[in-house]
C-alpha cells in the first residue's frame, strides 16, 4: 500500500483501471464552441485545451448506457484524453460525476468528481498523460472550482458549502510532483473566479473579478495583503468597495488614512448608482457615516446616518446619531 492509499484511501487502483489508452491512429474528433465530440466512442462533453494546444480534456456528467446526467445515485460519468498534433486519443476514464477539468502543457490534468447522492461532497484528480493517478483529495464539500498550471507542477482546489466539518470554504494548494497538498486554509480573498500560478517561486494566484489578481505563498499566507485591502477599496464594483470601507471603519486599527480612503470607496460608490439598490444605498450612507464620524465631521456623519435610517431604521446607527445630535446641540446651545 502506497503513501496516497494511506493519505485518501484504497480506491487508487479502482481509479487507474478505469483509464484505457487510445490506440495510435488518427481519431476523428470535432469541437464547438465548448463542446467535443468523439463519435467512435459516442463521447460528447464539455472541454479544456492546454495552454500549448497540444492536449485537450473533455468530460461528461452523463451515463451513456443509462441515458441519465446531473445528480443520481448511479451510472458513471466520462473523460477523456485528446492529442491534437498526433491526432489520438490517449486516455479514456470513468469516474462518478465528472465536472471541469484542466489540462497543463505536459497532458498532466485534473479533474473535478462531484460524486453520486445529494451529500456535498467531491473529490479532486490530477492524473499524467500516461493515466497515473498522482493527485486524490477527496472533500465533505461541495467544490466550487480548481485549476492546473501551465507546465503541470502545481495545481489548486476550492470548496464551496458543507452541511459539517472543516472541509467548507476551503483553498487548498497541491504540489504535484510531491503529490501532496501543501496547504488548505480558509482564503482572506473570498472565492476566485479563476487562478494564476508563478511556478518559479511557487506561488497560488486567486483572480478575483473586478478587484485583481493576489498571489499566496506555498505555505498559504496572502502575499502583500494591504495590496488587497486597497484594491477592494477601489474597486469599481460597490458591493465590494462597500463591503472592505466597513471593515475598516469598524477596526480600531484602522489609520485616518485608511479611513479617509473608506470614506471615499462610499461616496464613490454613492455616486456610482448605488442610489437605485436601498439595501446598498443604506450600507453606504452607514459607512460614510461612520467615516466622517471618525474623522470629526459629525455634521457630515450626523446627515449621512439620517438618511441610512430613513432607509432602514435597523441600520445599526440610531445610538451614533443620537450621540452626535447631543453633541451639536450642546455645542450650540
């Protein structure tokens, strides 16, 4: 028994004896749009190419034989293994509920097993272009997304909900020649929308839409964090902006600087159309309240809080209007 038995399991063997190698001869293979189509083999899926171009993945939710895809308690779905310069197909494989899949330069690739029944739960593959298994994570969680690099050394996992347990939002890093994960941690960035690897420096990219991209360490710590801090301040989407300016008028770590910068990312994003959405227009008056109530502007806070409360009078800032209120009218007075 081998170290990843020990680690995941004993289904490693199961596993590779589903792959079966295509022969050598020219296949006739067709792709449109994001689907492929094997017609000798009656597969039709979904598909990744590497960034060469010389490898694809295809995959399939669905049982062929009992005519069945999306959740069920049986019948496997199927992937497969395509060169594009030899025109072959390599590698043919079965697993519960195949869904995404990516492919490196090196016909390494990974795929994501959703599994049978209505558990949340997944497991993660990185096979070889030869059918090895090298990577297996098996999670009690339903997994969001995952992605491979360019030349196949490094690969990451991300879980989305968990009905128990730790496996819930998680980011986890593997390394694929050591085939093993070299971190799992619950991410400061939220979810990804997609990854970027420096496989030099061995480095996790998280690409998040509408903010940037933000590297992790191979041990899991987010590189350059205020970076992050101050592009979610300035970014264009307001539920986003919103959200960072309320930490950081909340914190009592928070600088005058950073405070003036929230302040900012609210009005901003008052003017940027939050005005149309109540649920927002009332976050945003809040922030700005708070801000300028830090920054000693009370007459400014004490209007901004007004208006979030005519929005939403369980808002949260009654008792800081009501304390500024105070305040002007005893100065006044």
């Amino acid at each position: 028994m081998g170290l990843l038995d020990l680690i995941f399991g004993s289904k490693k063997n199961e596993i590779r004896k589903s792959h079966s190698r295509g022969n050598d001869a020219e296949i006739e293979v067709t792709f449109s749009d994001n689907v492929i189509t094997v017609p000798s083999i009656g597969f039709f899926g979904q598909f990744k190419k590497s960034p060469s171009g010389e490898w694809v993945v295809g995959w399939s939710d669905y049982d062929q034989k009992g005519n069945i895809g999306g959740c069920r308690e049986c019948g496997h779905g199927s992937y497969i293994l395509y060169n594009t310069i030899k025109k072959n197909l390599v590698l043919q494989g079965k697993l519960e509920r195949p869904n995404s899949a990516d492919v490196a330069n090196n016909g390494s690739f990974s795929v994501e097993d959703w599994h049978f029944g209505s558990a949340l739960s997944g497991t993660f593959y990185v096979f070889s272009c030869s059918g090895n298994e090298l990577i297996r994570k098996k999670f009690s969680a339903n997994i969001l997304n995952s992605a491979i690099s360019d030349n196949g050394l490094m690969a990451v996992c991300q879980t989305a909900n968990a009905y128990s347990g730790n496996d819930g939002n998680r980011l986890v890093g593997f390394r694929i020649k050591e085939g093993d994960a070299v971190f799992s941690i619950t991410p400061s960035t939220g979810w990804a929308g997609s990854y970027e690897f420096d496989e030099e420096n061995s480095r996790f990219g998280v690409v998040l839409k509408g903010v940037g991209t933000f590297f992790y360490s191979s041990d899991g710590v987010l590189l350059e964090p205020e970076k992050f801090d101050l592009a979610r301040l300035r970014s264009k989407r307001y539920e986003i902006s919103l959200i960072a300016a309320k930490e950081i008028v909340k914190s009592d770590q928070s600088s005058p600087e950073e405070v003036e910068e929230a302040l900012t990312a609210s009005s901003k994003a008052i003017q940027s159309g939050v005005l149309e959405n109540d649920y927002w227009k009332a976050i945003a008056m809040k922030v700005n309240g708070l801000a300028n109530e830090r920054l000693g502007r009370d007459r400014d806070a004490l209007a901004a809080f007004d208006s979030a409360l005519k929005i939403n009078p369980k808002i949260g800032v009654k008792r800081n209007a009501n304390a500024i209120r105070k305040r002007l009218n005893d100065k006044s007075s």
